[in-house]
C-alpha cells in the first residue's frame, strides 16, 4: 500500500511537470505564430487604403450597441467619445437595461432626449422595450430604456433596433480611438466571408481623457493596474492574434468586438441569462456556419484600439475573472459536442480542446502542483533539482510571453514612446509571474467550484469616471 502511494505521488509530480513543459511549449507557439502575423499585418497597413474610404459614401455603415446597467459613472464620457469618432456613417445605441441609478437621465439630461416612438422588427429574443428617445441635437445617437434582461439581453434589443448590416459592441466605460471604426470595418469591406473581427482591449487607466476623448497615453502608478496592462498586453497581442493565425479564434472581447448582423441574427443573437455572452456568440456562430459547411472568417486586429477600465481594487478583480471563468465554462459546456469533432474542423479539434485542457482543468492541475511539488519535497518522494526544474519552467514560461508581447509591442505599434514606461513595463512583465498569474490561476479555481452557484450571477464592479 505505501508503495503504491509512493508511486502515485511520483506519478502526479511528473504529471504536474509534463504539464508546466507542456504550457510552456504552447506559450511558445503561440507568441512566435503572433509575432508572424503581427509584422504581416504592420507591413499590410502600409499599403493599407482604409483612409480614404473614411469619407466614402460607400463605405459599410455601423452600429455601435452600448448596453448600459447603472454606468452614470462613465457613459457620458463614453457617449461623447463614441459620437465623435471619424466614420462617414454610424449610429450609436444606448441600451439602458433597467438602471436603478442616473445612467438614463444623465442620458436625457445631458442630450435634451425626446421620447421617439418608432417601429421596430424583432429579429432576435429581448425583454420589453419601455421607450426609444431620440435628440435633435444628434441624429445619431439612439437611447433605449428597457426592462432589465442582463447585458446579453441588452445587445439583442440594440439588435433589433439597429439599422445597418454590422454593429460593434463595446461597454459604457470604454473610449475607442477616432479611426478605430474606420480600421475595424476594414475586413468586412474587402472580404464578404468575414461574420466577425476583435479589435485589441488597452487599459485606459492613466491615460488623460478630456470630454470623452482620448488625448494622451500614459499608464498608472497603481501597481495591480500595471499588472493587468501587461496581462491585456499578453493576452491581445500574443493569445488573440496567435489564435487567429491559425483561424481558431474563439474570444472577441465583448468591450470591443464587430460582427456581421446577419450571422448574429441566424444564430439567434446573444444567449439570454449566459455570463460570457461575447464568447458563447462567437463559438455559436463557428458552429453554425460549419454545420452549413458555409465559408467564413473570423478575424482579429492588433491596430483599432479600445481603452477600457480595469478593476483597481482585488475584490473587484475576484469579481471579474471569476465570471470571466464561469462565462467560459458555460461556452464550453453549451458547445461540448463539438470538442474532438472532425465536423467542426480546427474549432473542434485544436481550439476548444485547448479551451479545455488549458483554460478549464488547467488551473486545477497548476494549483494541485504547486500544492503538490514542495510537499513532496519536504516528503523526500522528489529532489531538489526536480523542485527548481518546476518552479523554473512555471516562471519562466510566463516570463518569456510577457516580455515577448512587450517586444510586439515596442516594435510595432509603439503607444508607449517614452523610455521610462517601457522600463516599467519591463519590470511588471516580470513581477507578473511572482504572484498575480497565481492569483488569478485562484479565482478560476473559486469559479470553477462555484459554477453550480454563480453561473447565472453577472457581479457589479465598482465604476469611476473615465475622465481626468
């Protein structure tokens, strides 16, 4: 029996090393596949025409969706800089999903809205519309008071209301760059098989924003911000575009992500009461179009910037990459035929099972062996080579993506010019790996044990005002 025990626990200790080798060998693909891409992607904008066609009347029209529950804090600022981007035609619509704080009136106040009765067709599912305000003052701008239904519930009520083939949806406290609509469109104009694109998420947090508008970059003093800088960094510019070079990109980011209206529409819309809405849209919509054995693409761009505000406090963090977790989960589960699946191509057969493998159990088995590892080393069952061999490769793995995307970063599009910041981002890129990715691993653990519970909890994160 002791033996037996003995051997087990070896087992689990190889295992657990196996696995931190294997991370470490996807973290490399995936960084040298965005590296690959991203500088293709640099050298296509050079002989990009996506300025000229600001101006065209030909240009595809947009609709941008803002799903608003209690947001006063933000959505005037968000309003102002949505209404004053460089795009020949859009119009923004304001979803108010049953606030109880000033988020509407602040809207009416501040717009001099009118209450606009007007037809609409119900394309997809959403709660009851109470009524539809429209301003003299700017007929693009479209608010919608409704009964409150979640955010997406929220997103298929701006659905129904909008007029235009493609619509964007970002939250109420993000800020998009003036072109970022012009370049994000862009895919959709020269490629009819496109159904969706992401564009890349950045942390406003310490940038100077005035009147809604972004006028200078610049990063916070707040180190639990600087870490989730350099986390959007890795994500964005290594997972995402690594993902979509090899066409299994599953996650657009529901603060900055474009779809085609009618591929939303066929698959129904968002799926009402699913934490996770943005992610389970997208997986619907690869299953759908490879059950039609319908061509398509989804897409990913590094250059239409949205700048969104990150949770400064850790209990606003646990909140977010909990439901973060819970929101993937109910995708995976939603979505389980199509792991392993040869009907669904590289979707069921590399990009869910990753999903799984790495993004569920994962942070069960990377918390069991840091659990497990020093145990077995004060128990004598493994050596200290094997010990710093894990520790070693579990840092150094993350390492190695985090200054990777900040070298992406730094050798293409460059938003932080100055010396001083690459240094500090430099320094996080490291610490990072000293605690927070632990961290984090954590809450997906909590999540994962709370699923049963929390799976239908949104959780409210404290709001400031974006500008400053």
């Amino acid at each position: 029996m002791k033996e037996f025990l003995y051997q087990s626990i070896v087992f689990a200790n190889d295992f657990s090393l196996i696995y931190i080798v294997l991370v470490n060998v996807v973290y490399f693909l995936q960084l040298t596949g965005a590296g690959f891409n991203l500088m293709s992607y640099i050298k296509s904008l050079r002989f990009s025409d996506y300025r000229r066609y600001i101006e065209s009347e030909n240009m595809i029209p947009i609709s941008l969706l803002v799903p608003a529950y209690n947001e006063a804090e933000t959505i005037l600022d968000n309003v102002k800089n949505l209404l004053s981007l460089n795009f020949p035609e859009y119009e923004v619509i304001v979803i108010n999903d049953g606030s109880t704080d000033k988020t509407l009136q602040l809207l009416i106040d501040e717009f001099e809205m009118i209450s606009f009765p007007e037809p609409y067709k119900r394309s997809v599912h959403s709660a009851e519309i109470r009524k539809i305000y429209r301003t003299p003052k700017n007929p693009r701008l479209i608010v919608v008071d409704k009964v409150n239904g979640g955010k997406a519930d929220a997103l298929n009520a701006g659905i129904n209301l909008s007029n235009y083939p493609v619509f964007v949806s970002i939250d109420a406290d993000s800020i998009l760059e003036k072109e970022s609509l012009s370049k994000i469109i862009m895919p959709f104009v020269s490629d009819h098989e496109v159904v969706a694109v992401g564009g890349i998420v950045r942390i406003a947090s310490g940038c100077t924003i005035k009147n809604g508008e972004l006028v200078d970059i610049g990063l916070s003093r707040k180190p639990l911000i600087m870490l989730q800088t350099v986390e959007y960094l890795r994500a964005f510019l290594t997972g995402r575009i690594g993902f979509a070079s090899i066409d299994i990109l599953m996650i657009i980011s529901g603060a900055f992500g474009a779809f085609s209206k009618n591929a939303a529409i066929d698959v129904g819309g968002y799926t009402v009461g699913c934490i996770g809405e943005d992610v389970e849209l997208v997986v619907k919509i690869h299953r759908s179009m490879l059950e039609k054995k319908q061509k398509y693409k989804v897409k990913f761009l590094a250059d239409p910037v949205c700048w969104t505000q990150p949770p400064d406090q850790l209990s606003d963090l646990k909140k977010q990459r909990k439901r973060w977790q819970i929101g993937l989960m109910n995708t995976l589960f939603m979505h389980k035929k199509m792991l392993f699946n040869p009907k669904y191509g590289r979707i069921g057969l590399l990009g869910l099972p990753y999903f799984w493998i790495f993004e569920f159990i994962g942070p069960l088995i990377e918390v069991f062996g840091f659990i497990l590892v020093p145990v077995s080393f004060f128990l004598g069952v493994v050596n200290i080579e094997f010990l710093l061999s894990f520790f070693a490769l579990a840092v150094l793995g993350g390492c190695i993506l985090s200054v990777g995307a900040l070298l992406l970063e730094e050798n293409t599009f460059k938003k932080y010019p100055s010396a001083s910041q690459v240094s500090r981002l430099l320094l996080y890129a490291v610490i990072d790996n000293f605690g927070y990715r632990h961290l984090n691993t954590i809450y997906k653990v909590m999540a994962i044990f709370s699923y049963k519970k929390s799976k239908h909890t949104w959780g409210q994160i404290t709001r400031k005002r974006l500008e400053t």
